[in-house]
C-alpha cells in the first residue's frame, strides 16, 4: 500500500490478475482489499512510507535545500531514513512532524 495524491492505493496480487485497488484513507483500502481478497484469504500488508529527498524537505520546511544541508550537519534536522548515492531520503512524515514542532515554537 502506499499514499499518492491524498489517496491510498493497494495491488492485490494472487493467483488471478493482479488487481489495483484505490481508496480515500488507508482503513478504506484495507476493506477493499479483505473484500477483493476474499473473507479466508490471509492478506499480508506491506506500507510503504512515502519519503522526501532533500528538495520535498525544503519544500516542507519552506526552505530552500541549503538550509535543510546545514541543519541536517548540525544534528539539528531528523536523521535520514537512508543515505543513497542520489542523497538523503527521509519519511516524510517525519519532516512533517518536524515542521510542526518549529512552527509550534
């Protein structure tokens, strides 16, 4: 499952085609799902978080990258989720969550 757009999506994959499936909220695509799944089948969940480079946590900051590079080498930033050859990659409810806290300040 993963959120895209304000939505949730989902692939249902089995022994028929595999299946997309969309919803509102991510409770909504769980039931769809079960229901595309059938009641005795065992469904597995993986979520994949939805993640921000360097330039998706400016933006979330409403700084530009640099300023994202100088608090991260600080240690006043949230750590990357990981570290690519691309660069660091965070959830991005994780800045989100960080983005609250200053403002809140």
């Amino acid at each position: 499952m993963w959120e895209e757009n304000g939505r949730w999506h989902a692939r249902l994959d089995g022994a028929a085609a595999p299946r997309t499936l969309s919803a509102a909220s991510k409770d909504a695509c769980i039931r769809s799902l079960r229901r595309a799944a059938g009641k005795t089948t065992t469904l597995t969940i993986e979520v994949t978080p939805a993640l921000a480079g360097v330039a998706e946590a400016a933006a979330i900051m409403g700084w530009d990258k640099r300023r994202v590079v100088t608090y991260l080498d600080r240690g006043a930033f949230p750590k990357p989720f990981a570290s690519l050859a691309s660069g660091r990659v965070w959830r991005r409810g994780d800045v989100e969550a960080y983005a609250k806290k200053r403002r809140a300040r």
